[in-house]
C-alpha cells in the first residue's frame, strides 16, 4: 500500500433495493399482482449482482491457487478466514500478499508501510498493532474492498488503486507513477493466472526475478519454513 493513500478507512456504504411499477386504471386480478411482484422481485436482485472478483457467498470454499510461493501459502487457511470476512477473492487477497511482503508479518517499507500488506500507519488506530496479522489484513483489505468497488470489479484497477491510492483509478494510466503501472502489472498477470487455475504463473515467476526474490527470501527466513 503506497504512501500516496490520503483518505481513512471508512465504513461501508449500505446498498439500498428499490423499484416500482405502473399498474394502469384498472385493478388486475390478484393472482396477476403476486406474479408481477415475484418477478419484479427477481429482475431487480438481478441488477446488485456481486462484482467479478467478490465472491461474498463463496470465498470461504475458494483455495488459493497452488502458484503463490510457499511464503504465501503458509498464510493459506487465513487468507480464506480474512477473504470471506470481507467478501473478496482469496486469490486476489493472496495475490497482493505476494506482492507486498511474500508473507512476511513484519515486513516495512521506506514509506513507512507495515506488515502482510504493506498498510501505511494512518489507517491503523491507536491501540492497534499494526504487525498483528489479523489487524494488518482488517486494514489492508478494507481499503482493497473500496479499491474493488470504485473500479466497479476491474481486479486490475483496484490494484492499481491499492497501491497508489483509490484516487488514481480514475485517472489515465498514462498519469499513474511509473510503480503504480508495474504493481499493475504485476498483480493482474499473477491474479489472472492463479484464478484460472493454471499450474504457474509466469507472471508470478517474472516478479520473482525482476524484484521479488529478495523479499521472499526475507519472509522465508522470518517465518522458519524449511528448505
């Protein structure tokens, strides 16, 4: 999470139904009111759709895809418990673990950004701890989860916005800083290839060599995985 991120975590917005109908001058028949209020009923739940990568119902079930590195799948059955908490693909969850820290809890950046995701100071409370893997995911992933929304479902987009601040998904990618562009990159090749259920990620292995094998060395080390 870039320090470029300026707003605080806020609450969610409530989605509110609503709808209606002309009947005409005439009241129909009973029967006839029951069948329209079904189907109005069905054509409007139609509309709030979940977005392509929330899976609010489901997330729960979905295990990460065997191409994150073995940093990443130690965290494998929490990023399940912290997906489904807050109705997110875990691969994407797992995707901007990978990115961010290769599953490394105390992971820091210059910017100042803190552990599994890289959450910058600002968005903790003060009696957090910003270290705590649970509380580092709460933080991290709200602002995933509003990233998501306000790319209305482009993964790619709210990791772009993840990384260099919602504000950006609205912006032409030719203004996004130059790493927003490779978290981007990055982080859309890894997601697309582990949520279609490929056996690697080229992507995954790129990052790795370009930037990535130094940090997942790191988080090797730290959490005591053996060779």
């Amino acid at each position: 999470m870039s320090s470029r991120h300026s707003a605080p975590l806020t609450a969610q917005a409530a989605i509110s139904f609503g709808g209606g109908c002309l009947s005409g001058y005439l009241l129909p028949p009973l029967a006839v009111v029951c069948v329209g209020a079904v189907l109005m009923f069905f054509a409007l739940g139609s509309t709030n759709l979940p977005v392509s990568a929330e899976i609010p119902d489901q997330a729960a079930e979905i295990q990460i895809s065997s191409v994150f590195t073995p940093e990443v799948q130690y965290w494998a059955g929490r990023i399940q418990d912290w997906a489904a908490a807050v109705g997110l693909d875990p691969n994407l969850v797992a995707t901007v673990m990978q990115i961010e820290s290769c599953g490394d809890p105390r992971a820091g950046s210059r910017a100042g950004a803190m552990g599994l995701f890289q959450v910058m100071p600002y968005h903790f409370t003060a009696s957090d701890d910003p270290y705590a893997p649970d509380t580092n995911a709460l933080r991290g992933l709200d602002y995933l989860r509003r990233s998501l929304e306000t790319a209305h479902g482009d993964p790619r987009l709210a990791l772009a916005g993840y990384n260099g601040g919602i504000g950006v998904i609205d912006r032409s990618e030719f203004d996004w800083a130059a790493e927003t562009q490779r978290y981007a990159y990055w982080g859309s090749g890894i997601y697309a290839e582990a949520s279609s259920g490929a056996s690697e990620s080229l992507r995954l292995q790129e990052w790795l060599t370009t930037s990535g094998v130094s940090l997942c060395r790191q988080a090797h080390d730290r959490l005591g995985i053996n060779p």
